[in-house]
C-alpha cells in the first residue's frame, strides 16, 4: 500500500510516492516522483513525468495537448494512469493522499477527506476568495482525485499551520470591525509554512539539535517569496499576511505596496479579471500575476537578470538596466525582513544561540550571488562568506560562511511532499 503527497499549483503538479512502512519505526520511503509541468501555458504541451527509484518501475515522459487548453480537473487522473502503466502499483493500491494547500485560515490541524465526507472541500472553496491562485487548483485536484481513487482518504494540510503560532500583536492588523460577513478574520496568516517546518526538520538533525532548540531566520526565496522568524522551532512572523501577496517581491507578485495604489493605477480595480473558473478583481490580477520581476525587468527568471547584470553584452542597455534596478528592488525588500526579523531574535535571545540565516527555494538555493550580498551585510554581527561553499556547497543541509563566522548562514533544500508525508504518517499512526 502507499501514501501519495500532492503539491498543486496553478501551472504544476508535484507530488511523491511513498511506500507504508511494514511498522510503526520503519521509515517512509520514496518510491517515484511525478509531476505535470507547462498548466496554462500557452504554445506549449503539458508535460508528465514519472522518475521511480532505481529499479522500482519504467519512467514516464511524455507530452499531451496545448497547456491553455487542458482542463485541471483531468490531469490528475492522467498522471495516475502514467503512475500505474509501469505495472509497479495499481491505482487502488494507493491507501491515502495528502494534498498541499495554501490557506487554511484559523485552522490547527488538517483536514480528513473522504468520497462520503468532503465538508471540508466546501471551507475550502470559500476560502479561495483569499488565494484564488492557489486554493481553487487545490480544491480541483482534490475533487478529482476523489472520483479517481474512490476507496482512499486524503488529508488536507495547510501552509498556515506552522504559523499558528505568531502572537496576537504580531498578526493583528489595524482595521476597524467588517461591514459585511467574512468567512474568516481579516489578519495575518503567514504562508510557506510546510516549507518552514521540513527546513527546521532538517537543520535540526544536521546540527543534532531538537526542533524546539532551533532559532533561525529563513529566506525562502523562488517565484513566489517569503521569509520567517523562527525561534524555538516555531514561527513568531513572517513576510506574507492574509494572502500570498503581503511581503516580499515575487515572480509576478508585488509584494508590499501601499495599499492605494492599486487605485490610481488600474481604471476599474474591483471589476472582474476574467480569470476562467474564478473570482478575481482586476486589482487582484495585476498585484499578483502582471507585477513583480516581471513588471520591473520584464522576465520571472532570476538566472537571466542575474545573466543581463553580469554581462551587459548578452542584452540591450535597457534589459540591462532594468535587471539592475529589479535585483536592487529584490534585494532591499528582502534586507528589510531579514534584518528585522534577525533583531527580533537578537532582542530574546544570546548572539551564539542563534543558529544563522538559511536560503531556500529555488532562487535562494542557487542564487550564491544574492547570498553572499545578503550576508556581507551582516558583516557588523561577524558573518563571514566562505566563497568556496557559497559556490561549490552539495547537500540537502550545506553551510556557506566560515568556520570562524559570528553568523552561521546555510543553504536547506525544502520538502514539502516529503513534510506532508510525514505529517500524514503522524496524523493515521502508520
């Protein structure tokens, strides 16, 4: 039998497959990775992919049709056909799914879904005013994986969860009391939180340290942004608010702005996007997916502003000009939480108790250049760069400042799949 962890987003799917342990302290372990990549995309095929580990099945690459033109709700039983062709597994073999899903508002714990019991799907779905982007694709494939695989049970875990535990006067906003019915309140919810967790996980075990001993400031750093506080193992703030779009810059995000400018730059804000299957302003559209990198240097590929930068000659002088102001912008906002969140731990806590700054993501985890800026910054704590490791550095955990550094910074690769397993494991005692 196997637990599948599914991690849906408006352009992907990824997920990983792991075999029951035969007892309790046996280890999961992962047997395939898949995934669907090019959703949306127009020009371009879908493309789904099955790696299994050595020896375990026959891999699966292959195209289907145009990307604008799939419907979400099919690919996932799609790609549980491309799973089970390799004769490895039979989809009724799968006993449980945990899917990823960005906001859960107030809640503590996961959900349980079955085909007979889907109440939750409903909270869900009005949630998805708050993240449309991200919870509507979820709540789709959930449904979908239902009608696949009738017999198992899925759980849904939240990004939230892990921020559950900012204090009031951190997550409070300023507002006056609602003039109409919200289906949750109006505050900070913070997201990246499985992210978070798996990377207090993994610090912990490579510094043989207990979670509860870890105190770290996290940047994590891909097309979408944030970074966090922890101390104790547990968030005390991060970047994003009531919605991914609060904080740092992204992708297409914008991060922080003031909150009216929206309203002198759009005609009509509040009018609908004509986003196909969902409700989205204007204004929600142009923060969220016109914005950003993308709005200051006309790509989301941190690799190709960092390419025009460095190399002036592989652009024109205007490409070249907006990568430097996008990365300036990008780097600002970033030193804006970082320190502060590094004063936040320094204000509780012993300098030497402080575990350092750690990068994730896919920008954090190969942008050595924005790493090193970052922590020559904190060159007035002692943090030192140690410019073989930023650069060379292999690992799930690799340490990137020296050994004499008065701030120890890191480079953690995240597991959300491999997060949602284990919190599933937990949740059903297998």
């Amino acid at each position: 039998m196997y637990l599948l962890a599914v991690n849906c987003g408006s352009s992907s799917i990824k997920g990983k497959l792991f075999a029951l342990p035969s007892s309790p302290s046996a280890p999961l372990v992962q047997r395939a990775g898949l995934g669907v990549s090019g959703i949306g995309s127009k020009g371009d095929k879908v493309n789904f992919k099955v790696i299994w580990e050595q020896g375990k099945g026959n891999d699966v690459n292959e195209d289907g049709q145009d990307g604008a033109s799939v419907d979400y709700e099919e690919l996932f039983p799609q790609l549980l056909e491309k799973l089970s062709s390799s004769g490895e597994i039979e989809k009724d073999d799968i006993q449980y799914v945990s899917h990823r899903i960005v906001h859960g508002a107030t809640h503590k714990s996961g959900i349980k879904i079955t085909k007979d019991h889907t109440e939750g799907l409903q909270e869900m779905d009005k949630l998805s005013t708050f993240a449309p982007l991200h919870n509507h694709h979820a709540v789709l494939a959930v449904r979908a994986c239902l009608n696949a695989l009738p017999n198992h049970t899925s759980l849904l875990l939240f990004d939230t969860l892990f921020h559950q535990t900012i204090p009031p006067e951190t997550y409070t906003y300023a507002l006056p009391p609602p003039d109409q019915e919200i289906v949750m309140p109006l505050r900070k919810y913070g997201f990246h939180g499985l992210s978070y967790a798996s990377i207090v996980d993994s610090l912990a075990k490579h510094l043989k340290k207990k979670p509860e001993d870890i105190n770290i400031v996290v940047a994590h750093l891909g097309s979408g942004a944030s970074s966090c506080c922890i101390k104790g193992g547990k968030s005390i703030d991060t970047s994003m608010g009531l919605t991914p779009l609060e904080g740092l810059i992204g992708g297409t995000r914008s991060g922080t702005v003031d909150p009216t400018a929206i309203f002198h730059h759009t005609k009509d804000p509040s009018a609908d996007a004509g986003i196909e299957g969902m409700e989205v302003s204007q204004a929600e559209a142009v923060l969220n997916k016109k914005s950003g990198l993308q709005a200051l240097a006309g790509t989301t590929n941190f690799g190709t502003i960092l390419k025009r930068i460095s190399d002036p000659s592989s652009c024109s002088k205007e490409e070249h000009e907006s990568a430097t102001l996008a990365y300036g912008v990008f780097l600002d906002r970033l030193m804006g939480y970082v320190s502060q969140y590094m004063f936040k731990l320094l204000a509780s806590l012993p300098k030497e108790n402080i575990d350092g700054i750690v990068f994730s993501g896919g920008i954090g985890e190969k942008g050595a250049a924005l790493r090193k800026d970052v922590l020559e910054r904190f060159a007035w704590l002692g943090a030192k760069v140690d410019e073989d490791r930023n650069e060379r550095a292999k690992g799930v955990v690799r340490e990137i400042t020296k050994d004499a550094s008065g701030i120890r910074g890191w480079v953690v690769e995240t597991d959300e799949e491999g997060w949602c397993a284990r919190m599933t494991r937990e949740e059903f005692g297998f």
